[in-house]
C-alpha cells in the first residue's frame, strides 16, 4: 500500500486499500487526539 494525494486529498492505494485508513495525529493538552480523514469520529489516547 502506498499514501498517495490525489485531487487535494490523500487516498491509500495497493492491495486492501478498502481496509485501510488515514488518520492525522493532533497533540492537545489532554494527550494525543486521532483524527480519521474520511469520518466524523475522533479517538483520544492518553499516555
């Protein structure tokens, strides 16, 4: 697989790409935020 950008966004390429998924890390005052780029939902992690 291979992350790519394509028409201003970035898409995942290769073999079971449908099974992957970006996210972006954020780092906040309460530890470390998960942002995933194709949904709404955030995940929190905390150290």
């Amino acid at each position: 697989m291979k992350l790519v950008q394509q028409n201003g966004h970035w898409e995942i390429e290769g073999p079971e790409s449908d099974r992957a998924r970006i996210a972006f890390a954020v780092l906040s005052d309460d530890g470390l935020t998960y942002q995933f780029a194709d949904c709404a939902a955030e995940e929190s992690v905390r150290p």
